[in-house]
C-alpha cells in the first residue's frame, strides 16, 4: 500500500486522481493550505511516502512548502502537478528535488502511468533488505572459518555511496534506492557460487569473495570501480558517487580483526 498525500487548493484534484488510481493499492489524503500539510505530514511521517503538490496555493509559496516538507521526512516522492510552465518554476523545481513536474491540465492516462511509475518504485525500495552490522560480521566470521578451514585466501570488500555535495548525506531518495538495489542484482549476477553480497545500511554493499587471492586484488577493484561507474552514468546518478575498499585475508589483516571496521575506517579516511 503506497501513501499519498495530494496538496492542492483545488479540493476536486484529490478526487480525481482517487479515480486515477482506482485500481492500485493507495491511500490518500488531501490538503489545501502549507498548515495543513505540514500537520498531516507530521503526523503521517512513518507511513506518508508522496506528495502530489500544486506549488500555486495562491498567497503561499509551494516550493516553501516542498522544503518544509522534506525536512519533517526526507524520503517523500514529490511530484509537482500545476499549471506553472516557465523557466523560473522548473528551476525551482529542480532545486527543491522534485521527482517530477507534470502540467495542468494533464491527461489521466498520461499521469496514471506516471504516478504508477513511481509507486512501482517506491514499492521495490520497500523491499530493499538491509542487513544489520552483526549480521553481516557473523556471516564475514563464518567465511573466514571457512578460508581457514579450507586454506584459501579471501578478499571482503565494501562498497558506499554518497552524495557528492555532502559526503554525509547517505541515499534515502526512493528512486534512488530503487536504482540501487538494481546495482544489487547486477553485482549478485557476477558472483561465483560461494561468494557472497549484503546491503549494507540503505547505501552500500559488503562483497566477500572466496578463494581471490593478494595479487588479484587490484584486478577486482578496478571490476568493481567500472560496473559502479557505468551503473551511475546509466541510470543518471549524477550527484553520486562511491568508495571501494577492499581486504585480503590472511594477508592484510589478522582474521581475529573486525575487516567490516577496517574497511569503514578506510573509506571514511578517503573521504575526508
């Protein structure tokens, strides 16, 4: 069930995109003044995943509000529907991070598969699993055992990514969690049988590798550093980019040593 919250002066909007969506699993609710939308995003914070906003509230600013917003939930879709077709108010747009503008008056068609277009992806970032730091440190664990118990060399990489204005701002955009989790599968694919990969927090994965050796390393750093590449420019990730460490075992560092610390203190060393 998508949540969607419908800003407009214009009461029948809500309606009519009800009717839109009539055969998709959401929720909405309506506003008609930045007071209430605030109130409603505030109280709907854990559930609310987007907005369709017309920025002409008459007296109020809506691209104001989109900001106000954002700041009470930073991972809301926004999606700007208005009659507004300049320059000035597509800038606006882009600056306030909508996710898309669509103009008035549109065709139902046209703007039900937009919107569903957006539901289906904030549907599959619901659905991006998140595995926990002990979780992923038991599984790196039971793989060092493995090494050691087959005498075999091990390399555990991690890979995050940021958002290149501020470093510290990790992705919680749902499209871009969406497209994320499309890099998830495409590293998964290139994995041999006994490696394994795992989402780390919302922006990053932890690639162990079996049976890789010291001297290959450089080798699967640079694999790695072109599909990330090449995925980003694909899918117009433009205000992102990445970080790629990765270990050997035995080599580089004492099994009994947590290498998921390790490789976060040398990527937070990278980006300082």
């Amino acid at each position: 069930m998508t949540h969607i919250m419908v800003v407009d002066i214009n009461a029948t909007t809500a309606y009519r995109i009800k009717k839109i969506l009539d055969t998709v699993p959401v929720e909405i609710v309506s506003a008609s003044t930045m007071y209430e939308a605030i109130n409603r995003v505030g109280s709907l914070q854990s559930v609310l995943d987007m907005i369709i906003i017309d920025v002409n509230l008459g007296s109020e600013d809506g691209f104001e509000l989109i900001g106000k917003l954002r700041d009470i939930n930073p991972n809301l879709v926004v999606i700007i529907a208005t009659s507004l077709n300049t320059r000035k108010s597509f800038v606006k747009a882009i600056r306030v991070g909508a996710n898309d503008y669509v103009l008035k008056p549109f065709d139902d068609d046209y703007f039900r598969t937009k919107l569903t277009a957006h539901i289906s992806q904030i549907d599959e970032a619901k659905t991006l699993p998140v595995s926990s730091t002990k979780q992923i440190d038991v599984s790196i664990y039971n793989a060092i055992k493995k090494a050691i118990r087959e005498n075999h060399e091990l390399l555990i990489g991690l890979i995050l990514f940021y958002n290149k204005q501020n470093p510290a701002m990790t992705i919680s955009n749902v499209r871009d969690l969406a497209l994320l989790k499309g890099l998830g599968r495409e590293l998964e694919s290139a994995l041999n049988a006994d490696d394994e990969l795992f989402n780390h927090d919302s922006n990053g994965f932890v690639i162990v590798l079996h049976k890789k050796s010291l001297s290959s390393k450089p080798q699967v750093i640079e694999y790695y550093k072109t599909l990330c590449t090449d995925y980003l420019l694909e899918k117009n990730l433009e205000t992102f980019d990445y970080e790629i460490a990765f270990l050997n075992l035995p080599n580089e560092i004492d099994p009994r040593h947590n290498a998921l610390s390790v490789l976060m203190q040398r990527i937070e060393k990278n980006l300082k």
